[in-house]
C-alpha cells in the first residue's frame, strides 16, 4: 500500500497494491518535487479521501506554484 496527501494535508489518498507502470515528468515542478506518475483506478486501485470544500486550487506562499 502506499499512502499520500497534499501539501496541506487536507486531502489524503491510498494506492492498494504495485503500480504496473509510472511516469517520471521532467517539468519544473515535478523536478523539484521528484515526482513519479502512478496510476490507478479511482475506486478500485485509488482511494481519496477528503472534505468536500477540500478539494480545489492551492497557491503556495511564494504565490508561483498552482496545486489543483
């Protein structure tokens, strides 16, 4: 299993199993993160969970970077 959440911990997902495959992006911010792309079946592989006001656009405090 492998768990995350947002920056603010608002949201928060599970991946049930192994990924078959996953994307290494190469745009600045994925960089800067070292994000790796899974992907999954909302539902079935993906589970999020979250308050319904939680989910939308976040800015980071330097007001550069866009979240959704």
């Amino acid at each position: 299993m492998i768990e995350g959440r947002c920056h603010c911990g608002a949201v928060r997902w599970t991946y049930r199993g192994t990924p078959d495959r996953a994307t290494v992006c190469t745009c600045s911010v994925c960089r800067r993160y070292g994000a790796i792309w899974a992907y999954g079946d909302l539902d079935r592989d993906v589970t999020v969970a979250a308050a319904p006001d939680a989910r939308g656009t976040y800015l980071t405090a330097d007001r550069e970077i866009d979240f959704h």
